[in-house]
C-alpha cells in the first residue's frame, strides 16, 4: 500500500500510519520539518541514552544532581499520603530520586504511553520500596484520562522532568501546562524540569558533541524513515545541524541536504535544494521568570526553584480550580 492511500484510509488512524501521515505532511511541507517524537524509536532512544551521557550534554546531569540535592525540600512540599503521577516517564530513574526521600508518597503513576515501558524497573521499585502503590498507566499524557478510582481521592503532585516540554512551542507548552492542571486538580502540586537560557557555547556544544552522537540521533530519523516507509534516504547526503535562536529562545536542530537531490518515498518524490535543511527539532530553554510567567498564564502558582544555574526544576501549585477545556479560552 502506498503512502498516498494510507493517508486515504478510512480505518482508524494507527501508529504506522499516522507516522506516514506526518513524515508526508512534514516533507511536504515548506520550511520542510519532522516532528521530533518520532526520534524515539528503539536505535532512537539508545542514541538518546548515550547523548545523556555525553560530557557536553548537561542537561540530564544537572536534573539529576538538582533532584539528589534538593530531593529532601522537594519532598517536605508534598502532602501526606500523595499520589506522584508522572507524565512521559520513560525510565523512572528520576522519580526514584523522589520517591526515596518522600516517604509519604503512597502511590506512584507513572502515564507512558508505550507499554513495555519500565516493566523491570517498576519490579525493582516495588521491591525498594514495598509501602508504594505503584500503578502505571498505558496512556498518551497528551490526552485527558483518569486516575485510578481506587488512587483518585488522593492529594496529587504531578511532575515532569527532563526539559521535555521544551519540544513544545510556548502556545503549546501553556496549553499542556492548563492540561496538566485539570488532570491534577486544584490544590495539585507539580514538579517541572526545564533547561535554563545560557551562554550560546554552553548550548551549542550540548547539541554538536564531538563524538558525533547527537549527529546519529539526528540522522536516525531518516533511517527510520527508510526502515518503516521504505524510503530512499542517503544518509550521507545529509547534515546534522544545531544552533542557538536566540530571538525565539531555542535550539534548533536540522537536517541539510549537501546537494540538490530527491528522495523516494514509497512511489512519492520530495526534492531537496542544495543547502535546504529539513527542522527536526526545536529545545526551547527557558530563564526562570519566562517559565514562571508561562506557568502563571496556565493557571499554575510558581511556589519554590531549586537550580544549579544550568538547569531548574520547578514547583507549582494549583490555587484555584482549573478551568474546564470548553472555557479555557485557548
Ligand atoms: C529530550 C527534548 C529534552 O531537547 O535536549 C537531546 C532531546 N535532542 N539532544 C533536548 C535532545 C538532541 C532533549 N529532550
């Protein structure tokens, strides 16, 4: 089946070819672009897994530090008996950080939405800490779902680390932010890392490592591309490109074609110009103020920062009562 009549289908949407969808609507698109959740597949999440641990990239190293350091402040906010819903959460190695200095946590839900996600992980959890409920849920965190009838009288902190809302346009991140408030309810608590505004060296080397790793990770997409749609891609006619915006406050990573080529995507062309880059990301970074007046928009109380100067993780409170979807005016 080709691209164009996946497009076509009128079953359901599914994963396959809801990645066609948007590869074809990316491509096609001008400036051209790729969504970059679709970095994610499994040579994807190993890539980012070593970029992690690359000396230029700071980021996770410093969550991480922030959290070991300050995890006893962080916990002494919580309410007794809570429930720590935590939105993407991948590997719940941060979490963890939490959950052994808050021992009033009484159940942890980590929302992701794919399914073999942490299996292993939630074993040893519940063996570390025996007292915990732990109870994750299969769910697309972008999307409303419920907490667990059994879960849901209980006081809820949310969090959400990683400068993962830095994928998001600030619209979208302010609309994710209100979101979260109504899944988490008044009085909620959310914990949120994001990466601060720096000098430009800082943040450009984080994104152009000497090892070539992020260059990988970068170009895998269109690997990935190839694999799943049957694509045509020249890796090699492709390069990883990363630098400041500083107007828009963001690292953008792109894809150059280094000549005027085509790429065939199952039966469908896409020509490229020499020098024309295909926008596969963008990391928005944040000071604390410009955080906390999006987190302010959203409805959401900056309460307390704990930072290291690089990174910032902060904690929100839900004062009032969310407003609902219909009326949120945005
Ligand atoms: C997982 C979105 C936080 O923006 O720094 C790392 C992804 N891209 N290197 C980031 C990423 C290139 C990362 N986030």
């Amino acid at each position: 089946m080709n691209i164009r009549s996946v497009i076509r289908a009128t079953r359901p949407i599914g994963t396959a070819n809801a990645f066609a969808a948007d590869v074809i609507a990316g491509l096609t698109a001008s400036p051209k672009n790729l969504p970059p959740k679709y970095f994610y597949d499994l040579t994807g999440s190993a890539l980012f897994e070593r970029i992690t641990e690359l000396p230029e990239y700071y980021p996770t190293r410093c969550e991480i530090g922030i959290l070991q350091a300050d995890a006893p402040a962080i916990a002494s906010m919580f309410p007794p008996g809570c429930a720590l819903i935590e939105f993407g959460s991948g590997s719940s190695r941060k979490a963890r950080i939490i959950l052994g200095a808050a021992a009033t946590v009484e159940a942890y839900v980590p929302v992701d939405i794919s399914g073999d996600f942490l299996q292993q992980d939630l074993a040893q959890l519940k063996r570390d800490l025996p007292h915990l409920v732990v109870h994750p849920l299969v769910k697309d965190f972008t999307q409303p779902f419920a907490i667990p009838p059994q879960l849901a009288d209980l006081p809820r902190v949310g969090f959400f680390p990683g400068s993962t809302i830095g994928n998001f346009e600030p619209d979208e991140a302010l609309h994710f932010l209100r979101h979260i408030g109504r899944i988490l309810g008044r009085d909620s608590l959310l914990i949120v890392g994001i990466d601060l505004v720096k000098d430009e060296q800082t943040l450009v080397r984080a994104y152009n490592d000497a090892d070539g790793i992020t260059a990988k990770f970068n170009l895998n997409l269109l690997a990935r591309i190839n694999r799943e749609l049957g694509a045509d891609f020249d890796l090699a006619a492709f390069r990883h490109r990363a630098f400041f915006n500083r107007e828009a406050s963001r690292i953008e990573m792109h894809l150059a074609s280094t000549g005027r080529q085509t790429v065939r995507i199952d039966g469908m062309t896409v020509g490229f110009a020499a020098g024309e880059t295909v926008h596969t990301e963008n990391s928005y970074k944040y000071s604390v103020g410009a955080f906390q007046s999006l987190a302010r928009r959203s409805g959401w109380t900056p309460f307390k920062t704990f930072t290291d100067g690089m990174f910032c993780v902060h904690a929100l409170r839900m004062v009032e009562e969310p407003t609902a979807y219909e009326d949120a005016g945005v």
